[in-house]
C-alpha cells in the first residue's frame, strides 16, 4: 500500500506537476484548491503527509495547518510550499507545527 499525500495549492500547475512526480514515485495523492477541501480531505482520507500552500484563497495555509493540529489530523507531518519565502512566515509556519518550510518552486 502506497503513502496517502494531500498536496493543497490554489494553482491548479503545481498539483498537475507535483501531483503527478509523487504519483510517479508510488505515493497516492489527493489534492485541494481550497482550505475548506483540503480539511474535508484531510478528514476523509487521514493522509501521512500534508503538503501545503501558504496563500490560499478562502484562508491562509497557517489557518489549515492550526485546524488541521487542534481538529482533524494533530499528528499528521506538514510541509510547507510557497512562492513567499519571507522570514516570518517561515518562522510562523514552524512554530505552528509544520515539518518544514520550501520555496517554490519546489
């Protein structure tokens, strides 16, 4: 059985590219446009790794990452993307939990 992977990103390039070079390495891999899909696959499929974007459009990636830790997945390791390689939201999203932080592109 292959590894579940979530890969949240609003732009509908990167899960296409990301999505398919996982896919080409064995894993399974959901993907969400949205904050909102992303928790309700997140609650659906209890991925082992979520890959995710800082900017999405109905909510920020740290708003994912603080729902996905308190409600859906708590022990789910989660990996940071975003064209944004600013300190603070690097420093943010670490200290909310997430595994790491990557600059795209990835």
């Amino acid at each position: 059985m292959s590894a579940e992977i979530l890969l949240v990103d609003d732009d509908p390039k990167v899960l296409e590219i990301v999505g398919a070079s996982l896919g080409r390495r064995g894993y399974h891999v959901s993907t969400a446009g949205t904050g909102r899909e992303a928790l309700e696959h997140a609650e659906q499929t209890h991925p082992e790794l979520i890959i995710l974007d800082l900017g999405l459009p109905d909510m920020t990636g740290l708003q994912v990452l603080e729902r996905v830790r308190n409600t859906v997945e708590p022990d789910t390791p989660v990996l940071f993307i975003s064209g944004n390689g600013d300190v603070d939201a690097r420093v943010d999203a670490l200290t909310g939990g997430a595994e790491d932080f990557m600059v795209k592109p990835v």
